[in-house]
C-alpha cells in the first residue's frame, strides 16, 4: 500500500467519525430543545397562574381548591421533568467521560503502534546487520576456496592443496566457533535421542549396549540449541551382526556426497 492510498483511508475513516458525531449531536440538541419547550410550557403556566392570583385580593373556598390541584400538577409536572433532565445531564456526563476515556484509549493505541513498527523497523535492520556482517567475515574463506580450486586445475602436488583446504576449513571452524555454534560430541558417548539420530546398530562385544560406534554425519548446537543432530551407528548386544538399517545409512552417505 502507498503513501498516498494509506492517507486516502486515513481521511475517509475520519470524515466518518466526524459525520457519526454530528449526527449523535443533532439527535442530542434535539432532545435538549424538546426539554427545554416542556420546561418552558410549565414556566408559563405558572407565571399565568400567579398573574391571575395576585389580581384577586381573596379567593373563594372554590378558586382556592382550583388553584390547589394546579399546582399540584405543576409541581407534579416539575419534579418528573426535573428528574429527566438530571438523568438525562448525568448519561451526558458519563458519556463524556467516556468518550474521553476513548479518545485516550485511541491515542495509546496509536502510540503502540507506532512504536511497533518502529522496533519491528529497527529489529530488521539489526538483523541485516548482522547478517551483512557474518556474509562480510565468509567473503575471505570463499575467496581461499576459489583460489584452491584454481590451483586443483594446474597444480600437480595434492599435498599442498588439500593443506589449503585444510586450512580453509580451520577457518570456517573459527568463525562458526565464534558465532556460537559447537559440534556434538558423539563417537564414545552414550546415545542419546535429543543430540542423536541413530542410521545403524551393530552388535559389539567390546562396547556396551547404545554406545555410539561411529558418526555418519556430525551434528552440531548453535548457542545451546540442537540444529542438526549427528547421525550415528550405535552398538548392540550379541555376538552375531543384525541387519543394518542399510536404507537411512545410504541416504546420510549419498547427503554428504552431495
């Protein structure tokens, strides 16, 4: 999504908001404007009626009995009103707080979000980083790897290449090393099924049972965690050799050939 399409949605969800907030607010003046005509409905009544009374310097048993259920009703009138509207000002009060609450929640929000991407944004550029740094310390090995090769083409003395390669590998060793990647230790060590992946046992009167004989593969820990375990053949009781599971020790064979 570009710059332009996310400002796009950005304007269109606020011209909503702003709109749905309008119309909430004419609903509510409405309402108010309602209230305040009952109000002044009974305002006038009683300004009538005082007007009338203070005319009259005495009032008869029947006018006084009139007068007594008017107001009555007024006051009847007055505190239903009164009540209303105190209700309906307390909603308006906790709506706003509300509202506010809202708001608040709406700019953390944001907040969070913008601090997300900006650790996602910084964790991505750490993570290039280091991998630009780690290619940048193989860029050396690779080269003496091309140079090796070059001399395999002319050179008649094996000796001094596989020295070369020899090293090469040294070199490789050094860096994983110090990456923090360490080989399991296998050939000698009791099996063990988080570290191993036995490919075949043979029975051995010289070793004890689940002893591992030979590796196939090595395998190795990158700062404590197993990312390859080692294939390994392992040994058995008896004095006659089992079958060999001959299919998986072909396949790790034909793997580190290729």
């Amino acid at each position: 999504m570009d710059e332009k399409e996310e400002f796009g949605k950005r304007m269109a969800h606020l011209l909503t908001e702003i709109s749905a907030c309008s119309k909430l607010l004419d609903a509510e003046m409405g309402k108010l404007t309602g209230r305040k005509g009952e109000l002044s409905g009974i305002e006038k009544e009683l300004a009538r009626t005082k007007a009338n009374t203070e005319k009259k310097q005495e009032l008869s048993t029947e006018e006084q009995e009139e007068l007594g259920d008017t107001m009555a009703i007024l006051e009847e009138e007055w505190e239903t009103k009164k009540r209303e509207t105190e209700e309906m000002l307390r909603g308006k009060e906790e709506a706003k707080k509300a509202e506010e609450y809202l708001t608040d929640l709406k700019y953390q929000k944001a907040e969070f979000a913008n601090y997300k991407r900006r650790a996602e944004k910084e964790k991505r550029e750490f993570a290039e980083y280091l991998l630009s740094s780690f290619i940048a310390e193989l860029l050396p090995i690779k080269d003496n790897l091309e140079v090796a090769v070059a001399h395999a083409k002319t050179n008649k003395h094996p000796e001094s290449l596989l020295k070369g390669v020899g090293m090469t590998v040294k070199q490789i060793e050094e860096l994983f090393g110090r990456e923090g990647l360490e080989e399991i230790n296998a050939e000698g060590e009791q099996f063990d099924p988080f570290r191993h992946e036995v490919v075949s046992k043979e029975a051995n009167e010289t070793q004890p049972e689940n002893t591992i004989i030979s590796v196939i593969r090595k395998g190795y820990v990158f700062r404590g965690k197993v990312i390859r375990p080692a294939m390994v053949q392992i040994a058995i009781k008896g004095t006659k050799k089992r079958k060999k599971d001959s299919t998986k020790k072909k396949e790790a064979k034909e793997q580190l050939e290729n």
